[in-house]
C-alpha cells in the first residue's frame, strides 16, 4: 500500500509491473505466464533421479543430492566453455542454487560443501550463504552485492546456499 501511494503520488502518465506473483488483475496489457515461457525463455529443469537407493543412502540424502548437482554444474559449465570458445562468445559461468530448510541446515550444507570430504575441497571459497534474514543492514547489503556479482566471469562464487531468500524471480 505505501509503494501504490508513493507511486500515485507521482501522478504517472504510464506505469509498468514485471512480476511473477500479480495481485492485481485489472488493466492488465500483456500478460506471460510461467507455462508459456517454458521452452521458449526458462528452460527446463535438469533431473536427477536414483532407482538404487538403499537405506543407508537415505541417512545421506542431502550430501547425494548435493553431489549429483554438482556433477550437472560440471558438465553445464564445461559445455558452455566449449560452446562459447567455438563460437568466440564470452565465457558464460552457470552456479548453483542450493536451497536449505533453515539457516542451521544451509550452515551446514556451505560447510560440507567447502570441506575435503566434498569433491576433495574442490569448492572450498566457492560457496556463498545468503540468509532472508541478515543480522545486520550491511550483511544485507553485502549479500544482494554477493548475489549480483555470482554471474560475473570473475567471481570465485560457484554455488549458493539460501533460505528462502531467493524463493521469487
């Protein structure tokens, strides 16, 4: 309610909502859902599925699940260094996105992830936590600067472990 005042404060002549969650459904121009961008601009989650799980494997569930999307994260990144050095397109780096049940448990994913026991410390420095909520305003500052860097070539950050931060577009 006070961003809409602010906004009609403002007196605009046209104003525009990109959105994924819309509550309002009037004067609505144009209008793409979820649906209709599947395939054509979102592209379609990768799965990874085990038919071989054994009860022993269950008490290990999260270090599985973290290592087989690591090994997409591997192939992803190596395809797109072949793609792009063939074709003279500047390095595109992919990282992924690891989300936890609460800030003790992405504690503890960001520390197994960093560890030796995790692909022999391969990603030690490469992973970021990102909590919705920092203990401070320059915590939080420092995460949506963190995040915004993630994509960019130079960064070391490869994987991010949030809680619930990152939950919308």
């Amino acid at each position: 309610p006070a961003s809409l005042k602010a906004i009609h404060h403002l007196k605009p002549v046209l104003g525009l909502e990109f959105t994924a969650t819309p509550k309002f459904q009037g004067n609505v121009l144009y209008s793409f859902s979820l649906g209709e961008a599947i395939g054509r601009y979102v592209k379609s989650p990768r799965v990874v599925t085990r038919t071989n799980l054994t009860a022993a494997d269950q008490a290990n569930i999260d270090k599985l699940k973290l290592k087989d999307g690591i090994y997409l994260h591997e192939e992803k990144k190596a395809c797109l260094a072949e793609f792009c050095n063939a074709y003279g397109h500047p390095s595109v780096k992919p990282f992924v996105l690891v989300s936890t049940r609460d800030t003790e448990h992405a504690k503890e994913v960001r520390q197994y992830l960093e560890s030796d026991q995790f692909e022999g410390g391969a990603y030690r420095g490469k992973a970021i936590e990102i909590h919705s909520k920092p203990n401070s305003k320059e915590e939080s500052e420092e995460n949506i600067a963190r995040l915004l860097e993630v994509e960019s070539p130079t960064s070391y950050v490869e994987v991010v472990v949030h809680v619930t931060m990152l939950k919308e577009g």
